[in-house]
C-alpha cells in the first residue's frame, strides 16, 4: 500500500546538472557505478556507527553488504545497501536539490567543458552524493530508488528520467537500506556507452574502481556446470554443485560472487600484512609480475589523515622517458577510487614509483587542478618524497646490492631532481652514485670520494661524456691520472645539467677538469718550477699569438697547459661556459643558444708543439705559411677529435692529415 504519491520540480541548477548528464559529454561513463558504490559504502560505515553509538536502534547489521542485480531481460541494474537509509525528506534535500558545499563551482566548470565540447572532460567533476547520483542518467533512460531508513517503519520511492521532475512516494513496506534501479539506455559503443548488464564489464569496472571498497560487492552470475568445473578444482565444484542444486551437464548454475577483495592494505597495521599481499596489490597497480625492490608502508595522522602504501619497482618501466608516461600514484578518498596518474603527490622525478595514497579528508569531486593547490595535497606530497628518499638512503647504506639495482634502473631519474626539488636537494645528493676512476667496476657516492679526497684537495673533480671509455681517453683527464687524483664520470644527459645548478656538496665545489685553469702542484713545486714556466710562456709567446690568429674563427685563446702529459693540445672551456654537450642538447631541443668559443691549450713538451714553436721562428716573414696554417687546423681539430667533438669540414681535414702523411714517406 503506498500513500502521499507527489510530483515534484528539480531545483533549477539540479535541472541544469541533470541536462548535462543526460546529455553528457563525459567519455567515462563507467564512473556511474562508482558512485552508486560509493554511496553504499557511505550508507553501510554510517550504520554501524550508527549503531554503535544507538544501542536501541533498530536495524540488521548482521551481514552488512552491498547487492549489484541485473535482469538482462528489462535491461535493468540495481544498486542495493542494507545500510542507513534514507528518510522522505532526506531524498529530497539529497537528490531534489543541491546543497552541498562548493557543488555550484562544479556545475559552472561542467558547463564549460560542455561549451568547449571538451570530449575527455575530467570526470573528477562527478562527485558528492547530491552530484555523483545524477550520473546514473549518463547511462539511464529512468531511475528508481526504494529506501528505508534504519529504525523506521516505512519506506520512500522515487524516480524520475531526469526530465526536471520526480515522483515521489512513500510505501509501507521497503528493505532496511537502499535501492537504485537503472533503467539503462541502449548500448552505444562509439559514446562509451557499453552493456552494463554484462557481468565481465561489471566486474572491470568494480575491479578498476572500488576493490577496495571495505564493505564486499556482491553478485549473483549464472554459468553452465562445465564451466564451473573448468574454473574450480574438484572440492569447489561439488560444494557449488550442493549450493546451486544442480550439477547437469551443460546446465545453468547460480553462484553469488563477492568482486571486490576488500583488502585496503594500506589501512591495516603492518605486522598483519605479509609480503605475499604487498606483492600482490603492487601487480594490481603496476601489472608488473616482478616484485617491487622495496615496499614503504606510512600512515599521517593529525589536521589531515591518509594512509600510503608505496612501491618501488625492481626495474624501469618501458615509458619512464616517454613524455605521456604515467605516473604511479593511486589517489583513493575512505576507500574510493578518485584518479590514476595522482601528478599532484609525486615529482616527477619520482614518477616510477607506484602506490596508493588513501586521504581522509578530500571530496570525491577533487579535480587535479585542485589538488595541485591544496595545502593539505602538498603537505602529504612533502611526506612522501622525504620518505622515498629516506628508504632509498636507507637501502644505501644496509644494503648495496638492492641499492645498485636502484640505482641502475632509476639513477638518471632521480637525478632529474636535482634540477626541481631545491628544498630535497641534499637529500638526493646524498643517494648519488656516479662512476670515477676509483674503480672500473664500482659506483662511489659523493660522500664517499670526499671521505678520500687528497690532503690539500679542495674541489670535486667531475668530467661529463657520452661514455666512460671517452672520458677516460680524454686529455683533460692526464694530469689527474698522473698525481693519482679521483675523477667522477659522468655520463648521463643529465649529468650536464644538474653539475652547473648544484655549485657544491659538503662545503666542497664541484669542478669541471674540462674548464679554466688547472693546476695540481703542490706549493712547493709551484714554487720550484715557476722560472720554467715564466721560461717557456716567453719561448712559446710568438707562436701563441700566431696560432691564435689564425684559429681566431674557432678558438677565442690559445696557452700554454698545465693538465696535459702526453697529448699535444686540448680545448677547454672557460668556467662559467656551457659545455660542447649541453650546447648541442638544447639545440635538439629548439634553443638557440650562443656557440662559445674555447681555449685551446698547448702542451709544451710534446714533440709535435715543440717542433711546431721552431717552424715558427724559423719561417721567412715573406714566406707562404700555408704548411703551417695547415698544420694549425690538424693540430686544432686534434684536440676536437679527442674530447668527442665533430669537425666542421671533415674532408679538409682528412685531405691535409693525407698529404702530411704522403709527405712524411
């Protein structure tokens, strides 16, 4: 029997929110179910608070859960919780109208992106309960709702096709809880409008968005015996052959499946979660069937309350340098699934680590926009990264071997970091571990070359190259490997970079042994060999000032080396110049940066310089110096050669080095 039937009016922004719905723009309408399921759960936690602060209230909380029903026949979905319920009034003021808090600011945006005809619109704007239920029309042709509260005796219809009015009613007889009944509109694939009375696409969408829900999702799906017995091994199936009362060849079966795991790892205490369920949500998250190198495990208490269950992964995956790679941080609020890709709780340098933050506090309508500006987002971004960075450290220094495999997979990435996060900068530094002559095999961390650096030695020695092997050939590096001083190796693009933003480490600066003046003598030596050099700076003036007219085009200096032992000539840059490198990474990436000179340096005690010196002065001043302009350009585009450096005219070259060479025979 059913009493007080009344049709009523929408409020006029709920009308508005109702055409966008029924109209809608949004590509993921699979988020509708995420909402009913939201809303259960909601109903569901309040009820058993309820009850325990009631203890005269009246209500089942027996087997608390939430029901999905399909009837493939009327093309109907239905939604149940045995939860709180909802009074006449209450579907009212939660349904009739919109009145929570900021839920104006989330019709203006849903109106903006329908006028730019915005396809991929973020469905982060579908949200709150007075929200998040009219995306049930995004899919329906009409809706039907069948709630009793708890403790009370009798029960409120509604429905409505979202034409701007509902009917509502109350009856005498309704379940404890609440019922929405769909009433789905014809499939329509190219609108991402699939069949949501197929059992496999309820349960990807459950899987996707609400496995973790506390409360289990359940639903009755039929299947032949045979293919029971293919899914379950011999117990199972004569236990479900019992339950269904029927074990025919090819007939139908009932079974009542629970689709979510209900395993919010992240909200349970540590010593009750062992490695085999960590492992398992990782591949959940990552679809990486590896295990993670490491598992970090958090909890925030106080203003703002969340929960973390973060991973590292034990290798690199496939699109960690593609620029439309996702990022791995699941953003979940009490359990609900909000967003993949949370850009907001990790830098990007951080991108390859995977997990789930779970917030206490957010509405399910946060939008990344927001939460690029929420405070409380941010104060939880800053946890997280001191953490990662902690149990890296920590993985450092008690135990190497899972640390150099972290470092082999994620090193140039982290690295990246050093150029973005200037409040984490030491602590990056400190996890550093780059390659040095120390060892052919083993990295060093920056700690560790200070920890040896020689009595006397103020700087940190570092040469950046394409390899090792060319950084180890080059001449810049003989004077060190001559006094037995450690050099880091720096290979990374990367590497180029971040060496010219972080000036020092420890109080120590970081120097270049391809830039300015080098100088490793001791003071006493200094003082003991400076007749000679003074002796050998007026030897060598003429041809210094001829060889730096006649490379002028290339070279904005020519002097006399203190760093070479063997080679003939080098090409340094000055000290705050970029590097040859650098220069040619930001021109592949469109930056029109100035070419700088270099100095080329001469080593006076190589043949080749020497012999060169006594052509010079012994040249007739009317006489063609082209041999020796010859000479000149072989000698430059030596020193080119040998750092790695491409020739601007490489057929010149090779035509004068093979007319020296006929020459010599």
């Amino acid at each position: 029997m059913s009493t007080r039937i009344e049709t009523l009016e929408f409020q006029a922004e709920a009308r508005q929110l109702l055409q966008l719905m029924v109209h809608s723009i949004y590509s993921d309408k699979d988020i509708f179910l995420r909402e009913l399921i939201s809303n259960a759960s909601d109903a569901l936690d309040k009820l058993r608070l309820e009850s325990l602060v009631d203890k005269d209230l009246q209500a089942d909380t027996s087997d608390l859960h939430i029901d999905l029903e399909v009837d493939r026949g009327a093309r109907t979905l239905t939604v149940r919780d045995n939860g709180i319920g909802m009074s006449r009034d209450d579907v009212v003021q939660l349904i009739g109208t919109i009145a929570k808090s900021g839920t104006a600011e989330v019709l203006r945006k849903a109106k903006e992106a329908k006028e730019a005809k915005d396809a991929a619109a973020s469905p982060e704007l579908i949200g709150q309960f007075g929200v998040g239920f009219y995306s049930t029309f995004m899919v329906a042709d009409r809706v039907t709702l069948l709630t009793r509260r708890a403790g009370a005796s009798g029960g409120t219809r509604w429905e409505s096709s979202g034409e701007g009015t509902y009917v509502i009613e109350e009856i005498d007889d309704a379940p404890q809880g609440t019922a929405v009944t769909l009433h789905l509109k014809p499939e329509d694939t190219e609108d991402h409008l699939f069949d949501y009375t197929a059992a496999w696409k309820i349960r990807e969408i459950v899987k996707k968005y609400s496995d973790f829900i506390a409360w289990p999702i359940r639903m009755a799906t039929e299947r032949t015996a045979q293919a029971a017995a293919d899914a379950a091994d011999a117990a199972t199936e004569a236990a479900a052959t019992d339950e269904a009362g029927t074990n025919e060849a090819g007939a139908a079966t009932t079974e009542v499946q629970t689709l979510n795991s209900m395993k919010a790892l992240w909200a349970r205490p540590r010593d009750e979660v062992d490695q085999a369920e960590y492992h398992e949500l990782y591949r959940h998250l990552s679809h990486d069937w590896t295990d993670p190198l490491e598992t970090i495990h958090m909890k925030g208490e106080g203003l703002f309350e969340y929960e973390a269950l973060l991973f590292i992964p034990s290798h690199a995956p496939l699109d960690l340098f593609a620029q439309d790679g996702k990022r791995g941080i699941q953003l979940y609020v009490k359990r609900v699934f909000i967003m993949d890709d949370c850009q907001a709780l990790m830098p990007n340098y951080l991108r390859f680590v995977k997990g789930v933050v779970d917030a206490h506090d957010l509405s399910l309508n946060i939008s990344r926009e927001i939460l690029q500006q929420d405070r409380q987002i941010q104060l939880v971004r800053r946890r997280l990264v001191k953490k990662v960075l902690s149990t890296v450290r920590h993985l450092q220094t008690d135990d190497a071997e899972r640390y150099r495999t972290f470092w082999k997979e994620f090193g140039p990435v982290v690295k990246e970091g050093l150029l973005d996060d200037v409040d984490n900068q030491e602590a990056i530094l400190d996890i550093v571990s780059v390659a040095s002559t120390r060892d052919p095999e083993q990295t060093t961390t920056l700690r560790e070359y200070v920890d040896r650096m020689k009595d006397g030695q103020d700087d940190i020695y570092y040469m950046t190259g394409e390899s090792r092997l060319m950084v180890e050939k080059s001449p810049h590096m003989e004077a060190f490997q001559a006094r037995g001083y450690e050099v880091l190796i720096l290979t990374d693009p990367v590497d180029e970079v971040w060496v010219e933003r972080v000036a020092r480490f420890d109080g120590k600066p970081l120097r270049s042994i391809a830039k300015g003046q080098v100088d490793l003598g001791t003071a006493d030596e200094k003082d003991s060999t400076e007749p000679e050099r003074e002796q050998q700076k007026k030897d060598f003036s003429g041809l210094l000032t001829w060889l730096a007219r006649t490379l002028q085009e290339e070279v904005k200096e020519v002097r006399l080396s203190s760093r070479l032992t063997t080679s003939p000539a080098c090409l340094v840059g000055d000290t705050h110049d970029i590097t040859p490198t650098l220069e040619k990474m930001y021109r592949a990436m469109g930056q029109n940066v100035p070419h700088p000179k270099r100095i080329l340096e001469l080593n006076p005690t190589h043949p080749l310089v020497s012999g060169l010196r006594k052509a010079h002065e012994q040249q007739d001043a009317d006489a063609a110096s082209d041999v020796l302009g010859e000479t000149a350009e072989l000698l430059y585009g030596m020193a080119l050669l040998a750092e790695g450096g491409e020739l601007a005219d490489p057929s010149r070259f090779t035509r004068i080095l093979a007319d020296r060479l006929a020459n010599t025979l």
